[in-house]
C-alpha cells in the first residue's frame, strides 16, 4: 500500500515481480491492493506486478522463467567456440558438472533444465544447508524431499 501511495509501484512505473519470499499468491494480494486504490482511474492497474496466480490473470510458465533463462544462457555460452576455448571447457552441456546456489524457483528450474540437457547436478548449496553427490542429483527429488522435510 505504501509502494502504491509514493508512485513506487504501477504498470508504468515499476512493474515488480516476484522475489526471494514472495509467490504467486502474494504478488495477486499486493495487485489486488493495488487495484483497491487505483482501478477506477488506471485501466491497467492489473499490470502493476507479474508473478501473479494464473485464476487471477497470471501467465503459464511465469513461474520457471528465470531458471529457464539462466539455464539458457549457460547452453549458448557451452556452444560459443570463443567462450569455450577462452575458459578452457569442452562444449555443451552434456557431462558438465554443476553446483547450484539457492534451490527456490530459479535455482530449481535451473537445475532440472541442466539435468535434462545431461549435466549432472552434483552440489546445491540452500541458505541453511549444503548437499554434494559426485553422481549427482535428480533435481525433482531434491525438490521433494525438501518441500516435505
């Protein structure tokens, strides 16, 4: 509400989206107050954040888009001969060892991307713990378990 009062948040100005303790159901109540204080002038009031529930006119996919997009960058950055030779790493995603810091949404789709292109995913590092298989993971497993425990 206080974003909203100083001009810190609306579909022109500052769109927000969500973030380390947020989810979908949060960025639909801070639209829904957002609307409350401004429908009746701002005809886009509900573009004032993203991130919201899709029965509340969020978007299928919001949810794993950034993951996705860092997963790829880091193919098209495994495919680029330049990058490759310059770091001394062998092309392609396949085989790559890797560790991922932070399991919430980015660093989940992150990893289940990598996972699928053949990387393994031996190290995930949460901010009250840390977990390392040189075999790597299945990172839906690790989801699950960390969801339930």
């Amino acid at each position: 509400m206080e974003l909203a009062k100083k001009g810190f948040i609306g579909p022109q100005c500052d769109v927000l989206g969500p973030d380390m303790g947020t989810n979908d159901q949060i960025m639909t109540w801070i639209c829904d107050t957002y609307e409350y204080l401004y429908a009746e002038k701002e005809i886009n009031a509900k573009g004032c954040v993203t991130g919201k529930l899709k029965s509340q006119d969020g978007i299928s996919g919001r949810t794993e888009s950034t993951g996705l997009g860092v997963y790829l960058v880091l193919r098209e950055l495994l495919n680029d001969d330049n990058f490759c030779d310059a770091y001394d790493v062998g092309q392609g995603i396949r085989g790559k060892k890797i560790i991922v810091q932070g399991y919430g949404n980015v660093g989940y789709y992150f990893a289940k991307y990598c996972h699928k292109a053949g990387a393994k995913i031996v190290g995930i590092i949460e901010r009250d713990a840390a977990i390392y298989n040189p075999g790597g993971f299945d990172p839906d497993d690790v989801k699950l378990y960390l969801n339930k425990n």
